[in-house]
C-alpha cells in the first residue's frame, strides 16, 4: 500500500514537472525600448537641495536566460545646481551655480527576481536589478559660475592652455520593475544611481580656492567624495521572444453584432 501511494506521488510530481516545462518552454533572444524621466545630481554645490531636469534615453538587451541578460544603455540628461537653493549660510554665501548637458552609454548586466516571459499568461511581471560600468560625457557648458574650475574659451585652446576632460568614468546601480501590457510589448519603472570617478563634475573639488572679486572670501568644496547623479525614469520595450506550449497568448475572437442574434 505504501509503495502504491509513494509511486503515484512521484508519478504526479513527474507530471506537474513535465507540464510545467511544457507551458514555460520559450526563446527569448532580447529586448529593446525607450525611457524619458528625471536626473538629479549631488555634489559639491548646494548639497543639501536637489534639482530635477529631464532626462531620456534608449537601451538594447540580449537575454541570456530567463533572469538574466546584458544590456547596453545610452541616455542624455541636464545636471544644474545653485548654492542659493541651499539653507547653509557658508553655501549661500559662495553663491557658486553650474549646469551642464551630459550623454551617458553604459553596459550592465541585468537580473530579474522572478521568470519573466512577454506575451506569457501568468509570468507577466518581475522586479530586477542591474549593474555595471559606463561612460559620461559633457556636451556642453551652459553655466559656471564662482568655481573653482574655470571653462576655456577657443582662444585660451589655441594658446595651448588646457580643458579639464570631458570624460568620466561611471558606475551605474540600477533598480526596476517590468510590467507585460500586450503580447511583447511591456511598460517599466527604474531607478538609477551613478557613481562617478570625478569630483569636478559641478568644477568644484575639495581644493581651497583663492580670494578674488567673485569670491572675496574664498570657498572650498566638499572633500568627502567624487560627484553622483540620479535618475528615475519610466519607459516602454519591445521582447523579441517567442512561447510555444499552452502557455502562448491568445486573444479572444469577436463575435460579431451579427453573430449575436443570429439563431442556431
């Protein structure tokens, strides 16, 4: 009696087992989408404050599996900030303000919580999420002003004076969520944080600066640690995936207003 009951057990898990890789068989090769949301950064100017612009961006990922993938991210965003929108006396006093337009391609690696399958009938979300190490470039100054890093003009270039790099070293952190709307098409939520191998990125290091007329009394910047920025965004993406098995998509069929009243 015990070895019927234990052999119809195990034929049952056996089952269930067979079934469930039947309804989860896919190929999922990549995924690829668009983002628009908010980039903030934090720094040496006014840090105690923060100022939001907008930020967008498009990303490409080739899934490797179910969980997890590699992706290539590129997104532009604006960094400003103004020591007046600060509550310390000393901040305020320095009157020190920046902002910059930036371009950022990073590559990550990417990993979801739970298995996730576009166009699947019950695996149609997961949180994930993802790490790895880009590039930020500066585009173009649009304001600097009582820094103690100055901007060079095309004549100063010409004189053979130098301009601080414009590239930066980024390490990007990022937190998601996925939601599968239609078939292969899903709407997402991220949260990112970057560090960043420079403190210049507001021209302000931890070095003094001297008196001059812009700043009778001279300022120093925050030594504790490079320049950060933040984005929060949402987005929507495209899986170039396939399901076969029972698990596949398959959207009702209209009856018709015909068909309604149409007798039998």
């Amino acid at each position: 009696m015990f070895k019927s009951v234990l052999f119809l057990f195990v034929f049952l898990c056996c089952s269930q087992f067979v079934m469930a890789q039947h309804t989860e068989l896919s190929e999922n090769k990549g995924e690829v989408g668009v983002l628009m949301g908010l980039a903030s950064y934090q720094g040496d100017i006014a840090p105690d404050a923060q100022v939001y612009y907008r930020n967008y961006g498009v990303f490409a990922k080739k899934q490797l599996n179910s969980y997890v993938g590699v992706r290539l991210n590129v997104e532009m965003q604006k960094l400003a900030s103004h020591d007046m929108l600060s509550i310390d006396p000393y901040v305020i006093l320095r009157n020190a303000n920046f902002q910059i337009n930036t371009i950022e391609a990073s590559v990550m690696g990417e990993f979801n919580f739970l298995n996730y399958i576009s166009g699947s009938r019950n695996k149609k979300f997961t949180p994930y999420v993802g790490f790895g190490v880009g590039y930020l470039h500066i585009l173009d100054t649009i304001r600097n002003n009582n820094t103690s890093v100055v901007v060079l003009s095309t004549a100063d270039l010409l004189n053979g004076k130098q301009k601080q790099s414009a590239l930066n070293l980024t390490f990007p952190l990022n937190l998601g969520f996925k939601f599968n709307v239609y078939r292969r098409f899903n709407i997402l939520a991220e949260a990112t944080y970057r560090y960043t191998t420079t403190d210049k990125l507001d021209f302000i290091d931890g070095n003094a600066t001297p008196v001059t007329l812009a700043a009778p009394f001279g300022y120093q910047g925050s030594a504790s640690g490079n320049d950060r920025f933040f984005t929060a965004k949402l987005g929507i993406s495209y899986s170039f995936n396939n399901i076969y098995g029972i698990a596949q998509y398959k959207p009702k069929k209209s009856i018709g207003l015909f068909n309604r009243f149409k007798r039998k």
